[in-house]
C-alpha cells in the first residue's frame, strides 16, 4: 500500500477524511471531540472485497475525559459510557499502540476478582473508572507516553494502524487464498 511503501498517506486523503467527518457530524447533530455532544467513530479498512477479520478496526474513536463524561449524560448510562471507554484504551493501546491485549485483559479479570463477579456487565461504574485509569497508567509505563486524549490524534493514529493492517501477513495471505488484487 502506498502508507506502508512510503510512509505517509495518500494525497488528499486527510481533506477527504476532513470533509467526510463534517458530512458525518452534519448527519448525526454531534461534533468529533465535542465536550457536550461528542460524535464517536469506528476506523476500519473499506476493501472492496469483503476479507472478515483480516484487517483492523477501531471503535469509539473520540472518547477522553470529557467525552466519557458526555457520552454518559447523554445516553443515561454512566457503566456504558466507562466501559466503552475502558474497552477504547485497550483496543486502540492493541491496534495503535502496539500493547499486547493480555495485559488489559489480566488487569480486567483482577477487576472482577476484586468484585467477586464473573461477568464484565457486573462491574460498577467506579471499577471502570478505576480500570480506565489503570489501563492510561500501563500505556504510561510501556510506551513513556500518555495515553492520547485529543480526538484527531486519536483519528489518525487509528487510520495509520488500518493502513498497516491492509499489508499485514494475514491480509497478505488472506488476499492470495481468494486471489484478490491488493488494490
């Protein structure tokens, strides 16, 4: 793909992404990083062939701070909110950040442990709050960064990942068993 061949994206497409975003936010009465009345994204690669779980994606692009708290006023339900949060951090410290999943899937089940509950749903508000925390401390603690909080650096590095995700061994692989072009 041009991204991975030359390191830097197609021309135009950060003005095409631009305008799609004010299209999308115009349709859905909601602003991407909006304090108030947040819109949240999903990035995943749009191959014209369909390839199921080849290529990455990441959802609830958007969320920080001040959209978890947004996102839970508007939608009523606080658990919701930080647990979409929570499942953010870990899937775009996995796909973006390169962070292995099991380190936030150990932190999760110890979170339960501690709630002596099986189940995800069976968290409180307070757990995932506290596991949000905990999950910006390990991206601290691997990377010597924080965890990104501004919405459009969030955007891109996820754009970059499914771009990486487009020539990646599977898709590679994927893309020769159904002889499909990599176009």
């Amino acid at each position: 793909s041009h991204f991975v061949d030359s390191g830097s994206y197609p021309e135009g497409l950060k003005e095409q992404v631009q305008k799609s975003l004010q299209t999308l936010e115009s349709r859905a009465g909601c602003k991407f990083g909006d304090s108030e009345n947040p819109l949240l994204v999903a990035v995943r690669a749009g191959a014209r062939t369909s390839m199921p779980g080849m290529m990455d994606t990441v959802l609830n692009v958007g969320l920080n701070a001040k959209t978890v708290e947004a996102l839970a006023e508007k939608s009523g339900d606080e658990r919701f909110a930080y647990d979409s949060y929570r499942r953010f951090i870990q899937m775009y410290a996995d796909v973006v950040l390169g962070i292995d999943s099991n380190h936030f899937e150990k932190m999760l089940r110890r979170a339960k442990q501690k709630r002596g509950v099986n189940e995800d749903h069976e968290l409180r508000v307070e757990d995932l709050e506290r596991l949000v925390r905990d999950y910006k401390t390990k991206v601290f603690v691997e990377l010597g960064a924080e965890f990104p909080t501004d919405p459009q650096v969030q955007l891109w590095g996820a754009i970059g990942a499914v771009f990486k995700s487009c020539s990646s061994s599977r898709a590679k692989t994927y893309r020769e068993l159904h002889d499909l072009s990599e176009e």
